[in-house]
C-alpha cells in the first residue's frame, strides 16, 4: 500500500525533476561533446568550439530555463530566475524580453513565434560570435600567450 501511494503521489514529481534536468543536460550536451572531442592540445581552438557550442544553445537553455519560472515555487528559484536572467541579458541586445512577452500575449499563437524567429536567428549568430570569440581568448591566455602592449 505504501508502495503504491509513493508511485501516485511522489513519483510524478521527482519524473517532473528528472526530466527538468534531463532537458538541460541536453541542451548543454554540445558543449561537453566539443570539449571532449577536440584535441587538448590546442586550446585556442577548443575553447573558441566550446564558446560557439555555448553560443548556439544559449537562447533555447534560457528560454527552457524561463519556462520554469511558471511551474512552481521552488523550481522557479532553482532554475526559472537563472533563466530569465539569461533571457533578459540575451535579447536585450536586438530585443527586449519584455516585448517578446507583451507579442505572446497579444496574438498567443502566432506573435511569439514570428516576433521572435527573425531577431532571435541573428541573436543566435551573434552571440556564437561573442561567445566564440570570448572562448579564444580564454585558450590565449590559458595556453600562456600574453598580448604584446607596444609602447609599453
């Protein structure tokens, strides 16, 4: 009997945190798989496919992170706040989170979607760009490259 009323009652909730994180392992799984298989030999390149890795799933892990925000008190602390801090600062360089939102409410079918198809694509290019670039710099400096400061 005991048995039966922990499948019932709590077993819907920890499949509902296992899949939580089973999604983000996901999303964040062409990050782990660019740094294993690239060579560690080289850094600059590693970590510059680690950035553009990161680059690319950033939007979707911030909007699946956001999606928490909305399921439940403790998950939205756990995993929604980090998401909408990863939203807001993602879409403010092209777009505002917050008129993304006021388009999903407007026309919930299809205003979120078109609104955001267009910017969200150059977003992506760019912050795989950002975050690549970002990515270089770290395999610079941790391979022991310093800049040279002429004039210095």
């Amino acid at each position: 009997m005991n048995v039966l009323l922990w499948c019932l009652f709590r077993a819907p909730l920890l499949l509902s945190w296992l899949t939580s994180f089973a999604v983000t392992a996901v999303l964040l799984s062409p990050c782990v798989i660019a740094m294993k298989l690239i060579n560690a030999h080289r850094p600059l390149i590693r970590h510059a496919t680690v950035g553009a890795m990161f680059g690319l799933v950033v939007i979707p892990l911030s909007f699946w992170l956001y999606l928490h925000f909305f399921v439940g008190p403790l998950r939205g602390l756990i995993l929604g706040f980090p998401g909408l801090f990863m939203l807001f600062f993602h879409l403010s360089v092209f777009r505002s989170a917050s008129l993304a939102s006021h388009d999903m409410v407007m026309n919930p079918a299809a205003g979120f979607v078109t609104g955001l198809v267009g910017t969200t694509c150059v977003e992506l290019l760019f912050w795989v760009i950002c975050y690549s670039l970002l990515g270089l710099l770290v395999g610079w400096f941790r391979r022991g490259w310093r800049p040279s400061v002429e004039g210095a």
